[in-house]
C-alpha cells in the first residue's frame, strides 16, 4: 500500500517571537514493512540553522532554529511511503510463549541490549500503578499465552473506554482516565503499556497516522485525517508485535509508522521553546491519501 501524507502545523503568536529552537518528529520511519520514498519539509520563516540526527530509539529528528522575528510558525511535512504487511503478525497467532515466562526469558538471554529491557520500566507517561494492575488482573490467566493476553487487554481497553476527542489533555493521570472511562488513542496506548510493563513485559508506544474513511455517501476533506497511537509488544521467541486498542485489531499496511518511544514524550511530533510572550493559537491539519 502507497500513501502520501501532509501534515501542516500553525502557531499564530499573540505577540511577535524573536527566537525560537523546535525538534521535529514528523518523518516515516524505515522498517522491514514500511519504506519513506521521499518527505519535503518546508518551514517558514526559513530556519536560521538546521540540523538532523537519528536519536535513541531509532527516529528521524530535525532541530531549527529561527532568530528573525516573526508572529506565525508554519510547517508542512509531506511524505510518500510504501507500507506492507507485518511480518510478525502472521507468527504471533500461532504462539504458545507464556506471558507468565517473559521476565524469566529476559533475563536468560543475554543477548538483549537495553533498547528491550528499557521498555520494561517506568517512563514520563508510564507510571507503576496498581490501579492499573487492579483494573487488567482478569486479562492475565495462569499458564495462558502471551497473545491471548494481548488479546484481552486490548479489548478490554477498546470495549471499557469512551473515545472522546477533547476530554483529556496529554497530562491526564492514567488512573483518572480508567475511573471516567473515556480518553483519545494516546490514553488507550498509554494505559495499555502501563499495564504490560507493570507485569514486566516490554511494550512500546507507536506514533504515526490511520487513514480515516468519510461517512458513506459524504466526500473526504482535507486535512481531515490525524495522527494516531497503538502499541509494540515483545515476544521473546518472536519479536515486536503491534497492537491497535483504539480500534481493537492489529495494524497491517494501513498504519503509517512515524516513530517508536517509551512514550508520547519520546516522539511528540513538535516542541520547543520561543522567546515571547502572550498566548498563541495552534492549528494542526492531517492528510492521509492513499495513491
């Protein structure tokens, strides 16, 4: 599947910034299922100064800088990817690996490196709850498999929790979004990685874009579409596998990876600091075009 994805993001100053230093997290990562033919990153003003690297975890990253002053940000990120089916999808149904023996599993092979056991522990979004272990008992079964735990906390998420665009903010504690019931797809993704690595298991938070279809009958509009959030988890015998509890499956060539983290702190797709002051408006358009 080939997909051409915009992503237009403004800030309209109340008053003019004389400075300003961003990180960028908007580019496709390239993974065995999934290719970035091309991204075209525009910005305006023109940075001063622009630099990129790949950090921890993997991700495309771009630092500018502007020192004119100015009291409107723009950035447009368009890029074309080719995305296949992952290949761990059709392994992992047939697993018989125990979620009861993933910790043992860690510590026997030494071959992992940190970029796993570091999934393992608590993180910015990701605290050590008991309201969450409380909340998700009944999903881990004794002996049963590691998919079929999968299976049910993700269901339970998708099935116990109101989608609610504007009802929570990303600073939105874990515990009270389980006591309403209702949050986005990074509450869902959240609450799902809380609770694997509460049990020890390595679970991922996954940035990038869903394309979203228009009611029957209704043309599509642009910059309709947003960003989205699911999940990673490890298989020892078997390696990362992700999950969707926001719509309750497994994402295949439809979900656009951006980035990987422990977290949405890891990979928010934009965020600095400006010289200024007063308050600002920000406007995010999305595009996901299939082509």
């Amino acid at each position: 599947m080939k997909y051409k994805i915009r992503h237009l993001t403004e800030y309209t100053y109340q008053e003019a910034v004389s400075v300003c230093h961003n990180r960028l997290c908007l580019s496709p990562i390239n993974r065995d299922h999934q290719k970035c033919l091309s991204l075209d990153l525009q910005i305006y003003p023109s940075p001063d100064d622009l630099t990129k690297r790949i950090d921890f975890f993997g991700n495309d990253l771009v630092f500018f800088s502007a020192y004119k002053e100015h009291d409107h940000l723009e950035i447009v990120s368009t890029s074309e990817v080719v995305i296949e089916s992952r290949a761990n999808v059709d392994l992992v149904t047939n697993s018989t690996f125990k979620w009861q023996d993933v910790k043992a599993a860690l510590a026997l092979n030494s071959k992992l490196n940190y970029n796993v056991i570091a999934y393992t522990l608590p993180s910015h979004h990701i605290p050590e709850s008991n309201i969450v272990k409380e909340f998700f008992k009944d999903c881990f079964k004794e002996n049963d498999t590691l998919w079929s735990a999968c299976n049910r906390v993700m269901t339970k998420i998708h099935k116990s929790l109101e989608f609610k665009p504007g009802f929570t903010t990303i600073n939105t504690p874990l515990d009270f979004v389980l006591k309403v019931k209702k949050g986005v797809c990074q509450d869902f993704a959240h609450v799902m990685i809380t609770c694997f690595r509460n049990m020890g298991i390595p679970a991922q938070y996954v940035s990038g874009y869903i394309e979203t279809l228009p009611p029957p009958g209704k043309e599509k509009l642009t910059g309709s579409d947003a960003s989205h959030a699911w999940v990673s988890i490890y298989f020892p015998t078997i390696g990362w596998v992700e999950f969707d509890p926001t719509n309750n499956f497994l994402p295949s060539d439809k979900h656009i990876t951006v980035a990987y983290g422990r977290d949405y702190q890891d990979v928010v797709p934009i965020k600095g600091i400006i010289f200024s002051s007063g308050n600002h408006i920000l406007d995010v358009k999305v595009s996901v075009e299939k082509i």
